[in-house]
C-alpha cells in the first residue's frame, strides 16, 4: 500500500514502519496518525508479520507533533479531541500487539515522537540520538502515554524532573536511565535493530504475545489477580503449536523450529 507520510517494508516477517517526512524530522500531522492507524491495523491481521520495527526516515526519528500544522486552522487546536481520535489509537495498537515491537530511534524523538517509542516493547538508539519531553516548554501535558510508560521506566521522581525540566536525554544516559535497551554507532543501527528483530520473528510468537499480555496486566493487578492471569496465560500457551515445537526440540537437543503458532 502507498502512503504519503510513511513507508513500510517486509523481510523474513519483519515489518518496518519508517515515519518519511524526513524535511519536517518526521513531525506528526493529521496525515500521519491517519496512516499509522491503518496500517497497524493490517499489522494486527497479517499473521506473516511476527516482529514490527518503528524507525524515521533522515536525521530524526520523530519531532513530535507538528505544531505548524496544529496552529494552521481557524482556532486553537483542539488537544483532546486529537488525543482521542488520532494519538490514542496509535499508542493502543501498539502497546497491545501481540508481536514484539522494536522503536529503532535514529535521532531526535521528542514530545509525541518520544512517546511512540516508549509505546514500543524494546528500543533500541542510535549513538545521536536525543530524547526531550518537549511537552513542559510550551506549557502542555506529557501525553500519547507518556505519563504511563515514563515512570514505569524510571520512577516517580525522575520522571517528574525529566517532565518539568526538560533537559534533552542522551542515548548513553537513556541507556543508564533504562530508557533504551541498546545502543549503537549510527552506522551500525539498522544491523543491531536488524539482529534483534530476526531474532524474535523466529521465536514462539502466540507465547510472546501471551508474555507482553501478562506483564501489561501487571501494571494494575495485585498478587492474587496477576497469578491468576498467568494460570490463564499459560493454558492458552500450552496448547500451541510452538509449545510442541519447543518441547520436542528439547528433547531432541536441536533448535526449535516456530512458526508462530
């Protein structure tokens, strides 16, 4: 499918969503939640897909959102609108796809942009990349899950100074901070994001959804609630074809062979 704000490819079922507008540092308009939405949409149904990249074309992963098209109509922007209608499905469709997600940030990622990132299973960055809250210096709201996923990643406290201060993160200290799983020479980006999602294309994807499914439900369940949810969990993961596969390879001392079932 053709877009005009983004471009998707495929290999050995990996799909990569790259955020093209590489002239404006991939800002977010109208147009670019519209395409995410949709084709996450078909990512959701394509079983062939079992590990989604989220990158940016040029020198910025994502500038967040682009307020000159914000600040283009006829009065203010209406935010909570645009959360709802544009931002919100993005970051739901991602948090809750059942295949690993890789944001594979290769410069700056700020304000929404940040959190598209955050909203990813694994990130992995580029030595030059930058991350900024961006939302404090024009008065608004960390938002797109931001409030959600930050102080999951960091605690209470840094999130608040980072939220309020503002001070841009590099990619040393988001990888000390926990912010990003890896990091990499610019050069090298695209291999190591590479690396990593081969890998989990190959692994037992129904398990792996059903493992992001159960440490999600971990952010609101207590004790009782969560051991229950795992004793469900496991009873759909027991009876997959990959749990077989798995099983069986075990015993034949060979690597497992999944297709994701």
């Amino acid at each position: 499918m053709e877009y005009e704000t983004i471009s998707v490819s495929d290999e050995r079922n990996v799909r990569t969503i790259t955020l093209d507008r590489p002239d404006d540092l991939n800002a977010i308009d109208e147009r670019v939640t519209a395409e995410l939405q949709k084709e996450l949409q078909g990512v959701a149904r394509d079983r062939a897909v079992r590990c989604l990249v989220l990158t940016g074309a040029g020198r910025a992963f994502c500038a967040g959102q682009d307020l000159k098209s914000a600040s283009a109509g006829d009065g203010p922007m209406d935010f909570t609108a645009a959360l709802r209608r544009r931002y919100n499905p993005v970051v739901t469709a991602l948090r809750e796809m059942e295949i690993p997600t890789i944001a594979s940030v290769n410069g700056v990622a700020a304000g929404a942009g940040w959190s598209l990132a955050l909203a990813c299973d694994l990130r992995i960055a580029s030595t030059k990349a930058k991350f900024v809250v961006a939302f404090g210096s024009i008065g608004l709201v960390p938002d797109s899950g931001m409030t959600l996923t930050l102080p999951r990643l960091v605690g209470h406290a840094k999130a608040l100074e980072i939220a309020w201060l503002g001070d841009p993160i590099s990619a040393e200290s988001a990888l000390e901070l926990g912010l990003v799983n890896r990091v990499a020479e610019p050069d090298q980006l695209a291999a190591a994001t590479r690396e990593w999602a081969e890998r989990l294309a190959k692994g037992p994807t129904k398990g792996m959804g059903l493992t992001k499914r159960a440490i999600n439900a971990s952010l609101t369940n207590d004790l009782a609630a969560q051991l229950e949810y795992e004793a469900h969990m496991q009873g759909i993961a027991g009876r997959t074809k990959d749990y077989n596969e798995g099983v069986r390879a075990f015993i034949e001392k060979r690597p497992a062979e999944f297709t994701g079932e």
